[in-house]
C-alpha cells in the first residue's frame, strides 16, 4: 500500500464576493473560453503533477472555491475521472463538492452526483434574509431550505456550513440554526466563528465603526451553545469548527491536512503540499486566472512557488494543524521543535488543565480549543 494523497483543486469563480471572504476569488463574468481554458489547465496541471507524486492512494478529491458549484458538470466529471486514473482510487474515495444554496445551482446537484460527486458542502451560514443580506449572500433563507433538501435527497454525504458570532445574534437563534441542519440529515456541520480578516470589506467597515462584532463573553458563549446542541444530536467536535455524526461522517479531506499528509492543489491560487525524497514541499499556484493558464502552457505546471520546508517548518505545521482535532499530533512529528511529554512547558499546560496528559500525543482539551492560537504560539516557542 502507498502513502495516501489528496487532491484540492480551486475553482476561483464566484456570482458575487462576499465582504468577509479573503481567498483566492474572483467574479464570475460568464467568460466560458476563459473557464473551458482553465478546466484544461487544471486537467494538465494535475496529470504533471503526478509524476512528482508517484503511484499513491488517493483518498480524498475536493472541489473547493470560489464557487465550483458554477463549474459545468461535465467538467468535474472529467477532473474527477482524471484524479482517479492518475492515482489509485480508495474504495471508499470522497468526493466533495462546495456549492452555494442557490436554486439555480441546486438544479444542477443531480448533474454533479452523475460525475461522481458523494459529498456535498453547503454554504448555507445564515438562516434569517437579513443576515444573509449582510453577509454578501446570493440566497435567501428558504432557499437554502430548499436546496438542503435537494442535496440530502441529490448525494449520500452532506455537510452544511454555518457561520455564527453574527452582530446581533443571539444564543437561542444559533440553536435553532444548529437543530435545523440536524433536522436536514447533515451528517457533517461546520460551524465557523465569524473573523475579520484584513483587507476585506468586513475589515474596512469594523474600522469605520458601522459594524461591530460580538463581544468574547457572547462569542464564547455561542461556542459553548455549539458544542452542547451538538453533543446531544450525536456529533463529535472533532476538529475546532467541525462536527460529525460519528467518525465515518468526518471529513476525510480535511483530515489530510491536519494530519500532515501530503495532497495536490491545482487551480489558481491552489496550495499544495508533496513530500518528495523526504523532504516537504510547499507548492502555491500562480493566482490569476489567465496566469495560471499560461503558466500551465509553458511549463507544465500551475506553480508560483515550490518551497523545500525546514525540519523546523514542517513540525511547526504539524503542531499548527495537528492540535486543531482531538487526536491530537504524535511526538515524533513535532521532535525538531524538541517538544516531548516532559517538557516543562507542556508539564504547565497539563497542570493548566489546557493539553491532555498522554505520553504519545499531543492533544489540546476542550479548554485549551477555546484558546488555541495562544495555546499554539506557548508550544511553538517553547
């Protein structure tokens, strides 16, 4: 058996840029030479990219974005084909799609589950129009009923995302939102703090003053409505912002990073990350659209930038992602950064009740999510 690998593959089109978004995006101007252009790219990209790989088993295909729910059918079927010939499909292979609950983008689920769709990650992040109003969505709120049920009904596996710390929300709402997704058949929620980050248009107007976020007691106390609505449905919180119906229901792409194995990003802006001789690599696509056309046609790759990752860098990477899920990340992963289960930081932390005593992993409590990225930045430079 050989090591497993995922494949990411970026879609950067999306109907309208929603004001808190930071990725790699762009409006969707209806270009078709442009996105049949990009789909062959992709398709060149992932095929060059195999022989740097090699012969593995492919676990995981995710179709992210941007919006790859306004990606033509066909053409997932053929990236999806594709990834399954290059590689050596898993018998239990996921293949997830994000889509936006549009109505005109549920009429077309059913085109997605032929080519070989079985999970589907809803972008539902609010239930009330105001909200979605304010969030920059192109969906209204029976909308998203609608295409939830379209999707339980469309796919065997899905996931619904949600965004709560919403001006104005309050804890009962958010319960009843979680309870609805539940009541939906989601196997599998999301539920993500709201951030701000830099540069959007949420930033801009945080600093004006017309929005304000929650407060942090309010903020931790809908992350505590969270994890108790649910607990008692049955769903495990085993990643900071991911929930599921028992470990099958997981998300196995997901789980590729916060393990630290290797996966293929193709597409604009795509990263990727690919051990090669022993050593990690970091490789990030060229993020244009028509740049990264180009470069795919010149020299075969979609690649801005492949870096070699210091021993220092990767185990940093591993601690950073590793301690986002419950199992936590094994010892020797994190060695360079000499962390072991008697260092006297991570002693401290035990006694601070933040990380689990257990002399094989390191593992962040339910305490110690609440404060992770400080918990994350004491260990690294411990």
């Amino acid at each position: 058996m050989t090591e497993a690998l995922g494949v990411y593959v970026h879609w950067p089109y999306c109907a309208r840029i929603c004001p808190y978004c930071d990725f790699n995006v762009f409006r969707d101007r209806g270009k078709r030479a442009e996105q049949l252009a990009l789909k062959d790219a992709i398709l060149a990209d992932l095929t060059a990219q195999r022989a740097l790989t090699g012969p593995r088993d492919l676990v995981s295909v995710f179709l992210g974005g941007g919006t790859p729910s306004l990606m033509d059918p066909d053409w997932a079927g053929e990236i999806i084909a594709l990834a399954r010939t290059l590689w050596t499909p898993a018998a239990d292979l996921e293949v997830t799609l994000e889509a936006n609950p549009t109505d005109a983008e549920a009429g077309r689920y059913a085109g997605f589950a032929a080519a070989g769709v079985n999970r589907l990650s809803l972008g539902v992040q609010a239930l009330d129009d105001a909200t979605l109003k304010l969030l920059g969505r192109d969906h209204g709120a029976e909308e998203a009923r609608r295409a939830a049920r379209t999707a339980a009904a469309a796919f065997p596996r899905l996931s619904i995302d949600l965004i709560y710390a919403r001006p104005g929300q309050s804890p009962e709402a958010w319960a009843a939102e979680l309870a609805w997704a539940v009541e939906m058949g989601a196997e599998h929620v999301s539920p993500y703090q709201l951030t701000i980050e830099a540069g959007t248009a949420f930033d801009r107007a945080v600093r004006r003053g017309t929005l304000v976020p929650p407060a942090e007691d309010l903020a931790a106390e809908l992350f505590e409505t969270t994890q108790r609505v649910l607990e008692a449905a049955g769903f495990d919180a085993y990643e900071v912002s991911n929930h599921a119906r028992g470990v099958a229901a997981r998300s196995r792409h997901n789980l590729v990073y916060w393990r630290g194995q290797d996966y293929v990003g193709a597409g604009p802006g795509a990263h990727g990350r690919l051990t090669r001789n022993g050593v990690r690599h970091a490789t990030h696509a060229t993020a244009r659209p028509a740049d990264y056309i180009a470069r795919v046609a010149a020299t075969g790759l979609g690649f801005a930038t492949s870096e070699a990752l210091s021993e220092i860098e990767a185990a940093e990477e591993r601690l950073l992602a590793g301690l986002r899920i419950d199992e936590g990340v094994a010892y020797p992963d994190v060695a360079a950064l000499d962390l072991d289960p008697d260092h006297p930081e991570i002693v401290a932390l035990i006694r601070q009740g933040l990380v689990v005593e257990d002399p094989e992993r390191l593992r962040a409590t339910r305490a110690g999510r609440l404060v992770l990225d400080a918990l994350t930045m004491r260990l690294a430079l411990a």
